[in-house]
C-alpha cells in the first residue's frame, strides 16, 4: 500500500467519525432533560395549537427514526438549522465567527509556539540550574492559572488601572474606520486577549519542550554526536531538538483542533466576538440547534487536525512508515 | 612515548551515599599500532574509564586525580574547545549498541559527513562521498547512504556505527563493545573487518569488552579490571595461557574452550564489591580462593615480572 492508500485509509476512518459524532450530537440534543420548544416560547398565554405549530416547523413532532432521517437529510445537505436565539442558520452564524477566533488563536499559537521552545529547549538543556527553576515554575504557573482569571487580571491592570489596551471587543464601535486605521484598531484590541491565551500556551510548551528535550539529552545518539565533536549548538539543534520537537507536533495538532473551538474564557472575558463566545451566548440561552452546530464544528476541526498530524508524523519521523500499519 | 599514557586515573561518582570509585588509581599505557584490551565483569568501570579519554565525565561522576595525556597533551586539563576538536577527529568512539547510539531522525549519510564537514575544510559532496567511501570499507553498500538506521540490520547498525567512528582517520580509537547484543555470525564478520581496519588504516586502538575470545581476536595485550582497579597487565597470549593474579585465572576458567578437554567451567562465587565502601586491602579478596590474612589488611601494589604488570599478594 503506498502513500496515496494511506491518505485514503486515513480519511476513511475521519470521514466514519465524523459521521458517528453526527449520531451522536443527534442522541445527546435528544436525551437531554427539557423541551426545546418550551424552551422557545415561554409565554405562559402561547395556546397547544401554536406550540404543536412551531413543533412542526422545527420538524420536532414525528417519530424518533422520522427525525433522525431528517436530520441526517439536513445534515448532509450542509443544513444545520436555524438558531432559536438570532432566527438565522446556524451554518452563517459559524462562519461569520471563525475567523475572528482563528486570528486570535493562531496569533497566539505562532508566538506561543516560538517562545515555548525556545526557553523549554533552553531549560531542559539547562535543567537543574536556576535559570531553568524560575522558567519552569513562571511556566507552570501560566499553565495552571485558569485563562479567565488571568485574562480578568490582565483586564485590570492594562485596561483599567493603565488604561493603555481597549476593554472589550475586536474593534471600536461605530468608529468607521478603514483600511490601515482599522487594522491598526483591530490589533490593539487584540493585543491582550492574544497576549493572555500566549501566556497560557507558552506554558504548555515550555513544559512539553522541556521534558522532551531533558529526554532526549540523555538519549545514546546525543554522547555520539558529542564524541564527534561537533560543536554544542549544532549537538542541540541538529541531534537533539529535532527529536524532542516529535511530541511537541502532537500537542500543536490537539491545540489546532481545539482552536477553532475558540478559547471560550478569553473570548468571554474580553468579550471577543469568536467561536468561542458564541458557545457561551449558546449555553447560556439554551439555544440547542446552535449548540448542536458548534459542537460538530469543534469535533470535525479535531478529527481535521488529528489527520493531518498523522500525515505530518509519517514526514518528520522516518520510523513511521506510511503506508504501513 | 606511548601515544595514550593513562597515570593514576581516579573517577569518582559522587552519590549521597559517599563517593563511589569507579576509576581509581588505574595507569597504563597504549603504543602507536597497539591494541589494548579492557576487560571486566559489568560494571567493573571499563566504559568509565573509555568515556574519559574523550573526556566524557557524568554527573556527579568527577575526575579526582591523574593524567591522560595524548600525545603528550593532558585530556584531564585540556579546554573544553580543545576537547572538541580532538573528538572524532583524533580521538572517536565505536559505542555499544548502535541501536540506540545512532540518531533515529537522520540518515546515515548525514550522521557520517557532519562529522568529516566539522573537522575538515571539504565540500559537501566532498564529504559525500568520503561517507560512501566509508561505507564500503565496512561492507555497507553504497547505495544504502540515504536509510535511516532502522532500516539497518544490528550488525549494519554497528558497521555504520564503525564507518562514522573511523571517518576522520582518528589517530586512537576506542572500541566500546562494539559486540554486545550481535550474534556469533555478525560478531565474527564484525571482529573480521575491525581487525582488517586496522591494519589498513594503522590504528591504535583500546578495546573494551567482557568477552575474552573477542579480545583474543582483536588485541595485542589485555589489562584485566575488577571493581574500578586494573588487577594484571600483560600481552594476549601469556594473560592465556598462564594468568597469574586470582582474578584473572578464575575469569579464563570461567569460559568454555572449543577445543581442550570438557571441564566443569569455573565460576566465581559471590558479587563484585560495592564501590562506595569497598573491602580493604585487595578489592577481590572476599571472593579469592587463595586470600590470605595480609590481603584484607593491606592493598597489593603493581609489581612487574618478566614484562608482565599484576597486583596480588602472592606474586612477589
């Protein structure tokens, strides 16, 4: 089986996911406890004809199987209904928000990504002097330090203590502003939402690369890489970094995936307009169909991810063979 | 001069239980041309002592004491920038197991020519094919520069391990069992080419193994190590046939010949010694059939006889 049969391999087995979570969303909507059309209208006066009425509509009054084909019919056709809190589908609400989360995210990511490694590289070579106590215990504080507490601080501090960064939202309201003033506008309301979900993720690297790397450095290859004499830096960017980095590839592929999820608590607390807000907004009115949308966007981008990790892998570890297994 | 003159080495690991001595007090000396072997049960500190003509010293392992001097220089004292570039290119290491000694995410090719493009004012592809050229003197084809290790066989594993070790024409070579974990066959083919490169590239080499057929093959003379001290010296053929020191005897005994009469083998009773506190007086006298009062009282020195080196009580 050559390289073309393992991609296939691997989509089949994304595509069969990603339709059992479909099931799955369909059962969990079904099974939990209310009804989402009491839900709806909670007029008291709202008369059994016009409730049966939105039933209908809403295709929530046939039989369990009748519903589930619709549902899949739907489904299929890219049709993920119609959110009760804004009356507009589901599909446009989600589209309209991802980008906005991946920009933050991303953003995020891409400096995360390099500071991490570059000081849990540096502390794992380093371990044991002090140097690398104070990196690991600020790193593990960021880590464990919940976003919403860090973002809230971060918030008081440079927002309201020194008001230097905007309150809330991706772009001052009502400003009109265009073009490069816009854009200038739009990344001084990123500055700390992207620099609090940076904190947290620059934790999980240094973490990560630090362990990973204090591995490797005791790994066979490294004294022979030594013994010939090549000069350290070559030793820990040659020989041992780029083994350490293999894990480290696994937790950004995770991290992609649960990305366009949106960093729900940053979002929340800086009140940014991303994918992730609009799970909060979802929760708090109980707007099922909307729910049930996010939570596929959020299962497929893992399964995305996870696939295209495992693509990667086959490139950057010479050990897995594509194509085999 | 010899080419590597070892003086009073002492390597100490310093553990929170005390210092354990894992080199202590071992001189020797290796000619141009010469091959030496080390042997040892495990743990008797034969890698150690390898590990530190190249300096390697791990935590909270710590040189206490003596000289290596190479060509005159001492590796004890030499800087660190020094040290390196007389890694691999004056001084390299064959290691034990290849499977893990070798970089899993680098192909063969480049784990050789790194080595010749740091050393050495060659091209690439200079360099190139100096790592194919190395490739075939030990039997790898060519062809095969571009695998990764796992594609290898153990005994190719090693042979490449062989091929990065001796690409730099290094004038001393260590032979850290290169053996260990091979079968008979692979091992023989190995000990072969090993022996045929050093006639070919004039190699002084230290060989460092528990196995005696295997320093029988390769070596001119042997120094037998027990528990972090060197118990006798001598060349190949008399350590054979008439070892002197205890140690020594019991360790030959202790292996089957081919071709002499059956006979029960030999086998030492008890462990070797903690390093920490070991016995006063001899190190091996708790175990030695022939230990005498003086021997776990006072430490036997190094006394020669007849061009041979051995540290016992009863040979005066």
């Amino acid at each position: 089986m050559g390289f073309k049969g393992f991609i296939l391999k691997k989509a089949i087995a994304a595509i069969i996911t990603v339709v059992v979570i479909v099931c799955v969303n369909f059962v969990i909507f079904r099974i939990a406890p209310g009804d989402p059309i009491r839900m709806m209208f909670r007029d008291p006066r709202i008369s059994a004809e016009q409730l049966e009425e939105m039933r209908h509509k809403y295709h929530l009054d046939g039989s369990m199987g009748e519903q589930f084909v619709y549902y899949m019919k739907s489904m299929a056709q890219g049709d993920l209904g119609i959110s009760f809190g804004s009356k507009r589908p589901v599909l446009e609400l989600i589209i309209e928000r991802v980008p906005n989360t991946l920009m933050l995210v991303l953003t995020a990511l891409t400096c995360a990504i390099f500071i991490g490694i570059s000081l849990g590289a540096f502390a794992g070579w380093r371990s044991g002097t002090k140097i690398d106590t104070m990196i690991l215990s600020t790193a593990l504080a960021f880590y464990s330090i919940p976003t919403f507490a860090l973002g809230i601080l971060l918030l008081l501090l440079f927002a309201y203590v020194i008001p230097i960064f905007p309150l809330g939202g991706m772009v001052t309201p009502a400003a009109g502003l265009h073009g490069f003033a816009y854009l200038r506008d739009l990344l001084w309301h990123m500055c700390l939402p992207a620099f609090t979900v940076t904190l947290w993720y620059i934790g999980e690297y240094v973490l990560f690369t630090r362990s990973s790397m204090m591995d490797v450095l005791h790994q066979d290859f490294i004294l022979t890489a030594r013994a010939k004499g090549l000069k350290e830096s070559v030793v820990l960017r040659t020989h041992a970094l780029r083994n350490a980095l293999l894990p480290v590839v696994t937790i950004t592929g995770v991290n992609l995936g649960f990305a366009v999820a949106g960093v729900i608590e940053a979002e929340t607390v800086y009140s940014w307009p991303g994918a992730g807000m609009l799970v909060y907004d979802a929760v708090m009115k109980r707007d099922y169909p909307l729910l049930q949308g996010v939570f596929l966007l959020f299962a497929c981008s893992v399964v995305l991810a996870n696939f295209t990790i495992d693509l990667i892998y086959g490139y950057i570890d010479p050990r897995i063979k594509v194509g085999e297994g | 001069m010899a080419l590597l003159d070892v003086q009073n080495l002492k390597l100490y690991f310093f553990t929170r239980r005390g210092a354990a001595k894992a080199v202590d007090d071992v001189s020797f000396g290796i000619e141009k041309n010469e091959t030496m072997g080390l042997i040892g049960e495990s743990g008797c500190g034969k890698t150690t002592a390898a590990l530190t003509f190249m300096r390697f010293v791990k935590k909270p392992g710590k040189l206490v004491g003596g000289h290596v001097y190479f060509e005159g220089r001492d590796i004890a004292t030499a800087s660190e920038e020094e040290m390196r570039k007389l890694r691999g290119k004056e001084i390299s290491i064959v290691r034990q197991e290849a499977q893990n000694a070798l970089n899993p995410v680098l192909r063969i090719g480049k784990q050789i020519t790194e080595m010749i493009l740091e050393h050495e004012n060659v091209s690439n592809s200079e360099a190139m094919d100096r790592a194919k050229e190395q490739l075939n003197l030990v039997g790898i084809n060519e062809k095969r520069i571009n695998c990764y290790p796992h594609e290898f066989s153990g005994g190719m594993k090693q042979r490449a391990m062989v091929a990065i070790a001796t690409a730099c024409n290094p004038k001393f070579l260590i032979l850290d069992e290169p053996t260990t974990g091979l079968d008979v066959i692979v091992q023989r083919q190995l000990l072969m080419m090993i022996n045929d490169l050093r006639e070919k590239l004039h190699l002084t080499a230290i060989f460092i193994s528990h196995d005696l057929a295997v320093i029988a093959e390769t070596c001119d003379k042997v120094a037998v190590m027990y528990a972090g001290k060197i118990v006798e010296m001598s060349d190949v053929v008399t350590m054979y046939k008439d070892p002197l020191h205890p140690y020594s005897k019991a360790l030959i005994g202790a292996y089957p010949s081919l071709k002499g009469a059956k006979r029960k083998l030999y086998s030492i009773p008890g462990a070797p010694p903690g390093l920490i506190n070991p016995p006063e007086g001899c190190r091996f006298a708790p175990r030695c059939e022939y230990a005498m009062d003086i021997c776990t009282k006072e430490e036997p020195l190094m006394v020669e006889k007849e061009g041979r080196k051995v540290a016992c009580h009863l040979i005066k």
